[in-house]
C-alpha cells in the first residue's frame, strides 16, 4: 500500500459528508419536505459539521502541528444545523431532524475509509484472518476502521427502516443514537491508541458518552419543541 498524502482524506472525507447531505436531502424530499426548506437546511447543517468537526479537532490537538477532522464534533454539528432548521422552519419538523440523524452513522462511516487509507488511528495488533499492514510500519493490525465502516453502515441501514419501512422517524432517531454510541465505544477496545493512555476509559469514550448523551437530549428537546408547535398551530 503506498502512502497517501493528506488532500487525499480530506477528499475522501468530504465526500462521505456530501454524500450523507444528498441522501438525507431526498429523504426529506420523499416526505413531503418543501424545496426551499431543504436547501436551506442542507446548507445550513453542512457548513455546521464542517465548523464543529475542524474547531473540536483544533481544541483535540491542542500542541500538535496537525489537524484533521473529528466524528464527534461534526456529530454535534450535524445536530446543532438540523435543530436550528427546526426553529426556523415549520415544515415537516420531525421528519426534517430525524432525516439528518439517521444518516450520520453513514457520514461517519462513509469517512472512516479515509483513515483505513491514511493509516491513523489504526487498530490493535492482530494476526489472524483479515489483517492489514502499513508499509509505513510492517506491523500486522486488526482493520478497525473498515470494521467501523461496515457497523456505521448496518445503523444507518436500520434507522432507514425504522424512518421509511416502519415509519417511525422519531424511534429511528433514539435508536440510531444509542446504536453509534454503543458501536463508537465497543470498537474502540480494537484501537491501538485505546491501551497507549493506560485509563480504563479513552478520550475517544469518554467522547462517545458525552456526545451521545447530548444528542439523545437534543433529540428529546426536539420532539418535546415540535409537539408543543403542533399543538399551539391546532388551538390557532
């Protein structure tokens, strides 16, 4: 595998999180969202994951001449645009919020293949059936981003089921959220970087939890913020 140079994750990156825009922008389309609300959203709520995930991995890698992009604040950002749409916009709230939660795990997975590629924040040592090597090192490893990548994309295939076969946009949001937070924390035991802090729980946990748990909240004060909306538009 020859080394990548840094334009190519970012590319890839990027990538993953236009291609989460689109298809959370058709699924907001396929529920009856006007054209305008979700231009405006898709915009509102790229630029928003864009800011959070470059200023959390300023904030992440304070002393290091590197930066990157982090899933956890382009998580936050992802929800901060989609909830400020919803305080604009009176136009199928719950479906419009919901839409762009449950494609986060596949942004986050989508761009998980970038780090395969670059090699950072590679996985535990392993040499068994499906290790990879970087040439930069020659050290068997256990392919935990592609692993990432493919649980992101099983969540995000069962929130879209609970959204459009179920149709319960609400419940898939819930359960897509506990899903990453559970899968964001598990596979960090198959991270190398995991076991080099010697702490029982690693930023990258403690991260998943903290970030979780906000989204979880947001997404309760959301549901909480659309039925009061709705049932002071029904006594008008």
């Amino acid at each position: 595998m020859m080394p990548v140079e840094f334009p190519a994750y970012s590319i890839i990156v990027i990538a993953s999180i236009l291609t989460g825009v689109i298809l959370a922008s058709l699924i907001m389309y396929r529920a009856g969202v006007r054209r305008n609300t979700i231009i405006y959203t898709a915009l509102l709520t790229f630029v928003c994951i864009m800011v959070f995930g470059l200023s959390f991995s300023i904030i992440t890698s304070a002393g290091h001449k590197t930066i990157g992009f982090t899933g956890a604040g382009g998580a936050i950002g992802l929800l901060t645009g989609s909830f400020i749409s919803l305080l604009i916009h009176c136009d199928h709230e719950t479906e419009t919020i919901c839409s762009w939660i449950i494609t986060a795990p596949l942004m986050y997975g989508l761009s998980k293949t970038a780090c395969h590629v670059v090699g950072c924040c590679h996985g535990i040592c392993y040499s068994h059936t499906g290790y990879i090597i970087y040439t930069t090192e020659g050290v068997p490893r256990f392919p935990v981003q592609l692993t990432e990548t493919v649980i992101f994309l099983l969540i995000f295939m069962v929130g879209l089921v609970l959204f459009i076969g179920v149709k319960k946009p609400f419940v898939a949001a819930i359960v897509v959220e506990i899903l990453c937070i559970i899968a964001k924390f598990g596979t960090d035991y198959l991270r190398e970087s995991h076991y080099e802090s010697g702490q029982i729980l690693s930023s990258n946990q403690i991260s998943a939890i903290v970030c979780g748990v906000m989204a979880v909240t947001l997404t309760l004060i959301s549901n909480r913020l659309i039925k009061k909306k709705k049932l002071v538009s029904d006594h008008k």
